[in-house]
C-alpha cells in the first residue's frame, strides 16, 4: 500500500491546479488521480459529498479532505517548511481573508465563464452569462491594487509569498493562455500586473499543467 497522498484533480480545474501547486511549493510528494470532468467516477461522491475536485486521500486515515484551501492546512500543518502563511496572527489572518477572496471573485468569475464556455451553460442560465461572469473580473483588479500596495510587494504579505498569493496562480497561468483580454492593464494596474507575472515565474506553475497519469472515469 502507498504511503504517498492521492490529489483527485483534473487539469483545467484552478482549485485543483492550486492544491497541486501547494504540493509543489512544500516538496511534497502526491500522486495525481485524473478524472474526466464531465465522466466523474461514483468514487469521487464517496469522497466529497459534492463531487468536486480536488479531494485529497491520505494513506492509513478513514477520512478524506476537501476544499483546496483545507487541503493548504493540512499540507502546512504536516511539513511546515518553508511556512506558507505569516507567523503573525494578524497578517495571517489577513492573508487567509485574501486567499478566500481571490477563491471567490478573481478564479470563480473566470474559471466559470470559461467552464460555460467549454462545457456549455445551465438551462437556468441568462444568454450573456459568460460576458456577465468576465466583465465581474475586471473590477477585481482595482481590489487587487491596493492589496498589493499596503506591503509594497512583490507578494501579498510582502517578502513572503504564501498561500494567499498562490490562490492567484491558476489564474496568471490561464488567463494570457485563455483569455488575455481579461488581464489587468499594465499603466492602471502596475502591481497586479508585476504580481501576476511573477507567480508566472514561480517553479511550481508547472504544476498547473499537470495531469495525473490514473486516469479514471464513470
Ligand atoms: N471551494 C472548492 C471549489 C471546488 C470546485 O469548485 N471544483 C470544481 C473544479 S475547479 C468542480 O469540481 N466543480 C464541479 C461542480 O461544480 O459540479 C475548493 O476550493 O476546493
């Protein structure tokens, strides 16, 4: 039996990207399982009652752990090197405030647009959903700026990069690729633009392109 933790992803989801990611800035070994995203094997269910990725199985526990920000926790809580959240409470605080913003507006308007757009959209969904979901990204930016200004960079908390900053990744990644009309003016938004490009840079966006060699289906 492996002792390696098993990551449930599929490679264009950017909460998965993220979790891989996490896995890559700590050193952490992970063994992916791919899953087709419309296909998703009845296993995943079990795992995550809302049959979403990423979900993370570890070795000898009963328990799986959902949600890519909870599966942050755990990798920090288990291999604290390097620390990915400030050792002050408050900027800690702060910065896990951040990490969930970015989760909530910058990836769920983007990566949803882009999810309608592949995938097709909802029965419910009004004709211009896509263009209502993109044009929500560009009043992220603004946000994003004054973020960026109060420690004067080059990441959220400053010197530090930490988790807060690695919830953009999927995003800096994807969007030159997929949708650079969406990306911040670079004379309105210097920061965000500089930040974006240097998450880019970071060694662990390979693993926004990574796919697992299991591939399961339904
Ligand atoms: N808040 C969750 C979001 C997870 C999520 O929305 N995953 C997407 C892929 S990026 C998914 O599996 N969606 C399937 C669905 O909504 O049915 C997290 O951070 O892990």
């Amino acid at each position: 039996m492996s002792t390696t933790p098993r990551l449930w992803t599929f490679r264009s989801s950017p909460f998965a990207g993220k979790a891989r990611a996490a896995f890559a800035e700590k050193g952490v070994a992970v063994e992916l399982v791919e899953i087709h995203p419309t296909k998703r094997p009845a296993r995943l269910k079990e795992l995550n009652p809302v049959n979403r990725v990423p979900v993370l199985e570890l070795p000898d526990e009963e328990v799986a752990i959902r949600e890519s920000l909870i599966i942050c926790e755990w990798l920090e809580d288990t291999h604290p090197n390097p620390p990915l959240w400030p050792a002050d409470p408050a900027q800690r605080g702060w910065a896990r405030g951040w990490a969930r913003l970015i989760d909530d507006t910058v990836i769920a308007d983007f990566f949803l647009g882009m999810r309608k757009l592949a995938f097709g959209k909802d029965p419910e969904d009004p004709d211009d959903v896509v263009e209502r979901l993109h044009g929500r990204v560009a009043r992220h930016w603004p946000r994003m700026e004054t973020a960026l200004a109060l420690h004067e960079g080059p990441w959220l908390c400053g010197e530090q990069f930490t988790f807060a900053d690695l919830a953009a990744l999927p995003a800096a990644v994807r969007l030159p690729e997929w949708a650079p009309q969406l990306q911040p003016d670079a004379e309105a938004a210097p920061l965000t633009t500089a930040w974006l490009e240097a998450l880019r840079a970071r060694p662990s966006a390979a693993a926004i392109d990574e796919a697992g060699a299991e591939r399961l289906s339904a």
